[in-house]
C-alpha cells in the first residue's frame, strides 16, 4: 500500500511538473521563435532553417526554466495535498515524514543527473546543430539580404550600402567595404549592380565604379567598367565560431586545461570554439559553473518544498509560512543565478561558489531529520 501511495503522488507531482514545463517553455519558445523570424529574414535563410533553427532552441529554454517550474509544481502539489487531507491517508498507513522526505529527495537526484545531461550534452549538441543549419543553408542574398538605404552587415567583414532596385533587377549606387582592420581594407563604389547566381557560384556584377584600398596605410585607387565580388564562399557574422554555450561540456574541460597549462596551442580552430586563450576564461569557467551548479540546487529546492509538511494546516500561520517557503525558494533560484556574476579566475571564489549548494543539501537534510527524529521520539 505504501508504494502506491508514493506512486501515486510522484505520478500528480510529475504530471503536473511536465505540463507547467512544457506549456511555460512553449509561450518563452513562441516569443523567442518570432524574435528569431527578423534576424532569419536580415540573414537571408529560407523558412525550412528558420524552422529547424528555433526547434532546436527548446532544449535551451527548457534548462533555463526547469528548476523554477520544479519548484512550484512539487510545492503546489503537496500542499494541495497537505489542504485535502490526503497527506493523512499516508500518516494512517504508518508512512513517516522522513521517509517521504528520504523519497523525494531521490527523486531529486535523478533530476539532478537529468538536468545534467540536459545542460552538458542535449543543449550544446541542439545549439550546435543549430548553427550548422545557418552555416549549410542557402543564403538567399538576391532578395533579402541587401536592403536598399540600409547599411548591412551580416555578411562577415563586409558592409554593402545600396540606394534602390530598378525594375530591371539593377540595385543603384553602390557602396561595399570589405576588411575589418582599419589599416588593411577595400571600399568600391558602383553606378549599378546586379546579383547573379547559377545554384553554384554567386557573384555581385558592379558597373562603372571605382575601387579604393587601403594595404598598410598606403591607398591605391582603380577605376572600373565593370567588376565582379565573389559571394559563393561567404560566411555570416551568425556562423563564424562555436559560441561558448553551444560547446559540449568535455571541449570545456579540454580548453580550460590548455589554458590553464598555458599551453601555446589554440585550441578554438581545432574544437571550433570562439575564443579558447586566456581572455575568454572568465566566460568558459561561467558556462561551466552554469552547467555544473545550477543543477545541484534542484535537491535544495526539494527540501524546501518539504518543508510544507513539518507543519498542519490547522495552524494559524499554516497561510503565512505557506509564503515563506514560496519566497525562501525563489530566493535561492535568484540567488544560484546571481551566483554565476561571481565566476572568477581565483579558484577559492569558484570552489565556494561550487560548494554552497552542497552544504545547503547537507544542512536542510540533516535539519529535517533530527526535527522529525526528535518529533517520533517525543511520541
């Protein structure tokens, strides 16, 4: 009888949990997918890598959201039982709150490893296959990715200015720099221009220009009828490197290593990471600490729902102390995230910034059972 009872109300409680998750992530998931369709259009993508791109940020926004929605579920969950008598079935079957204590607090565990897996492979795997979508898709330049009387940038090291598009295809009053070191860069100017794509090579036709370069601080300048820009091995500022969060948690361990040994060898080509020198530590042992450490307040936030239970409902604070655990959990949610503000190069700082969460487990575990065991004494 005791193992339904348990079944019965880690069933409600995941239930719920799983609802609230995925219909909380669906309105963030919505509201990000629209914010995604204008960067999607200025980058020129097709609707089929839109789609397949913001699929991919699910798994992003259900981490984030995952230990606040644990939270309220299983606090609302066992105070609805606590409010319907139902926590009374288990005292009468001779289950005691230790043992329900001990039982959720498992549980938490395995969400612990989830969020873990979740965090250190599912994300950066998804964010990852994400980007390799931009970086494989067809960039559809001719229509969208030049604007007229706009400056734009996305395509890397390149900023191409337009004044319109006649209606022969022809966009008018060109401008185009390209290099981003201000010693070392090209800026043409054509009367006319037109995009020309094959499916293989694309290529911007310039008419009656001129071109302007700067190599070393010496500028040489050149006339022309007509030019050619290559397109076809263009890369957007959206596919350059693996950003920070989008490596897989080993690669982090591997580039912290290689700073840390201060070893000569650039790690960011071979493992394709934005930055993995010295500079970048600070952003690498955040994102590690963010994967690693936030997880681990998942048990904190058990026990601090269980705490529901140390008290009956007839009492006359039963409401107001209801609320305190409510703001004492949502406390330690901002917290774990201020948390991260705190990731330095000094490894004391992150070891202590590691280690509070655990000794928060140790504290609150052992809190409630000497109450509880003193509580069964006393009976």
């Amino acid at each position: 009888m005791k193992k339904i009872l348990f079944k019965k109300i880690l069933l409600d409680c995941l239930i719920f949990f799983t609802l609230a998750l995925f219909f909380a992530a669906l309105v963030i998931w919505i509201f990000q997918a629209v914010n995604h369709l204008d960067i999607m259009i200025e980058d020129g993508r097709d609707h089929l890598t839109y789609v397949k791109f913001t699929l991919l940020i699910f798994p992003k926004i259900v981490t984030k959201l995952l230990p606040f929605i644990f939270f309220l579920s299983f606090i609302y969950i066992i105070t609805k039982y606590e409010i319907d008598n139902e926590l009374i079935i288990f005292w009468n079957f001779g289950v005691s709150k230790i043992s329900i204590i001990n039982f959720f607090f498992k549980f938490s565990i395995f969400l612990v490893l989830f969020q873990f897996i979740l965090t250190s492979y599912v994300v950066p795997k998804s964010q990852d296959k994400a980007r390799s979508y931009l970086r494989n898709s067809n960039v559809n330049i001719i229509e969208n990715l030049i604007k007229p009387r706009k400056f734009n940038d996305t395509i890397k090291d390149i900023t191409i200015y337009s004044d319109y598009k006649d209606q022969n295809d022809y966009i008018t009053e060109i401008y185009i720099k390209n290099g981003s070191d201000f010693n070392n860069f090209q800026i043409t100017y054509a009367k006319k221009g037109k995009f020309l794509n094959n499916g293989q090579h694309q290529v911007f036709d310039l008419y009656d220009g001129e071109t302007i370069s700067v190599v070393n601080n010496k500028i040489t300048n050149l006339k022309f009828k007509r030019s050619y820009l290559n397109l076809s091995d263009i890369e957007t500022n959206t596919t350059t490197y693996k950003k920070t969060q989008e490596v897989s948690t080993l690669d982090l361990i591997k580039c912290y290593k290689n700073i840390y040994n201060k070893i000569s060898l650039d790690l960011s080509k071979i493992l394709k990471i934005e930055n993995c020198k010295s500079e970048n530590l600070t952003n690498i042992l955040k994102e590690f600490h963010k994967r690693i450490t936030i997880p681990l307040y998942i048990p904190v936030l058990m026990l601090i729902c269980l705490l529901v239970i140390t008290k009956s409902k007839e009492n006359s604070n039963y409401l107001l102390y209801r609320l305190k655990i409510f703001f004492i959990g949502l406390l330690i949610i901002i917290s774990s995230e201020l948390s991260l503000r705190f990731v330095e190069k000094n490894f004391l700082n992150n070891l202590l910034i590691f280690i509070i969460p655990l000794v928060l487990i140790i504290y609150l575990y052992l809190m409630f059972y000497f109450k509880l065991k003193f509580k069964e004494n006393k009976i």
